[in-house]
C-alpha cells in the first residue's frame, strides 16, 4: 500500500504554501478506492515504454499510484513551489511549467486541475504541444455549473464543466474527442446537497472519517452505477479521452 506519511519538509511547509495542501494529503490518506480507480481509467490508455506527464500533479498521488502499480514513473508539472518540493521529495521529475517540461509524451493525464486554471484553453494548447502526434490526453473534472458550491469557491474553482463545453475546448485547441462520458453519479447528488444546504467554512476541509466512509462505501456502489449506464446521463465528475490527431 502506498505509504501516506508527509514528509518533514512538506509538514514545516504546510502553513504557506497551497490553501489546499491539506485536502490534498486528506485525500490520500482516504480516498484509496477513488485514487486508484481515477489512475486505473487513465492507464487504459498506457502502452509499453510510453512517456507520461501528470499535468498538476499536486502532492504526487495519482504518479505514486502509477509507479507503484503500474511501474511508470510520469513526469509532473506543477507551478506550486512547495507542492514541487514535495514531489521532488518522493522522487519524481518535477518542471514548474508547459515549457519547461521536456516533451514528446505519449500520455498526458490530468486530473482535478483545469478548473483551477483561469485560462484553460491555453492550458489545453500547452498539453497539446507536449503531446506525440496520436498521443492521449486524459482529462478528470468537475461536472456541472449549477453545482457549483461554496466548497467549489474555497478550493479555487474558476469553473465545473459541461460536456460540450469541454469538448468544444478540445477541439479549439486541435484534438478530437475519442470518448466523453460521466462519473460518480452518487457523488452528483452529494455535491447538490452541499450546493444547497453547506456553508464555506463547513465545505472547505472534509474529514478523513468522512472522505473513508465514502470511499470504502460510497464509492463503490456509485461505480456500479456508473456502469450500469449512469454515466451517459449524469455525475459528478467528467472523465474524457483526446488525442492529439496524427499529421499534426
């Protein structure tokens, strides 16, 4: 199992750096269904000897998941400066930005990150670049404007995302859309409730005993759900599959 602990650096570091920092460590210790089911969807697409790049790799969850399980090491950008020390830390080759990583990547993943992104287009344009022509890009974010929640606001979400708008992004920055489709349909009708009924400072840090409970119960079923066709309708999640187009 992959070790949680937070490293001294990072814990002498955790008041200045990323407001989000905290939550980020939280989710480690107690999402492991959901982490290792976000990775599990991105590796559909690993082949062998692929270069990968996490795009806002963050504390390096998801590229620890990846080098234990599926022994790949992604690359990481990350424009955090405390966050890179902590993925420095855990050993993973870490550039501050788009242009400084060292591309082509066969497989770009990201998730949970866009919607911190004022301009996501460019961002999509940046991942492009990096991208090998027939490259994937694998993209995880929130779905639904009208869900849009005070938790949302004290994460630093611009935005939750549609479908087509997602998609439209995509292509504006010259991918095709290999497959787009829903996820978490529970955990759309959890975050409705927080959109009505929670305020920001209840949202902002949720517990390690809650973020277990529905990770060892909830989530589980919600999957289920998902592949018994929810996914076409509706989640809380998006979860889309690009490639960079041959020839470009």
């Amino acid at each position: 199992m992959m070790s949680t602990q937070i490293p001294q650096q990072a814990q002498n570091e955790l008041q200045t750096c990323y407001s989000g920092t905290n939550e980020l460590w939280a989710n480690e210790r107690s999402l492991e269904k959901y982490n290792h089911h976000i990775v599990s969807k991105f590796a559909s697409q690993l082949k062998s000897n692929d270069r990968i790049l996490e795009f806002g790799a963050g504390i390096g969850t998801l590229a620890s998941i990846f080098r234990e399980v599926y022994s790949v090491k992604p690359h990481c950008i990350e424009i955090d400066p405390a966050l890179r020390e902590i993925l420095i830390e855990r050993e993973f080759s870490v550039y501050e930005n788009s242009q400084s990583a060292q591309g082509p990547y066969s497989l770009i993943y990201t998730s949970n990150v866009l919607e911190h992104i004022p301009d996501d287009l460019e961002s999509l344009k940046d991942m492009h670049n990096l991208l090998e022509a027939g490259g994937s890009l694998m993209i995880y974010v929130p779905a639904f404007m009208f869900l849009y929640s005070p938790a949302d606001a004290a994460l630093g979400h611009y935005r939750r995302y549609t479908k087509h708008e997602l998609c439209d992004k995509l292509r504006l920055a010259n991918f095709s859309i290999h497959s787009c489709r829903y996820s978490d349909s529970i955990g759309f009708f959890a975050w409705l409730t927080t959109r009505f009924f929670r305020s920001s400072t209840q949202n902002k840090i949720s517990s390690d005993s809650s973020l277990k409970f529905y990770d060892r119960f909830i989530f589980p079923i919600s999957h289920f759900l998902d592949e018994m066709g929810f996914k076409y309708f509706f989640g809380k999640n998006i979860l889309i599959h690009a490639i960079k187009m041959q020839g470009e």
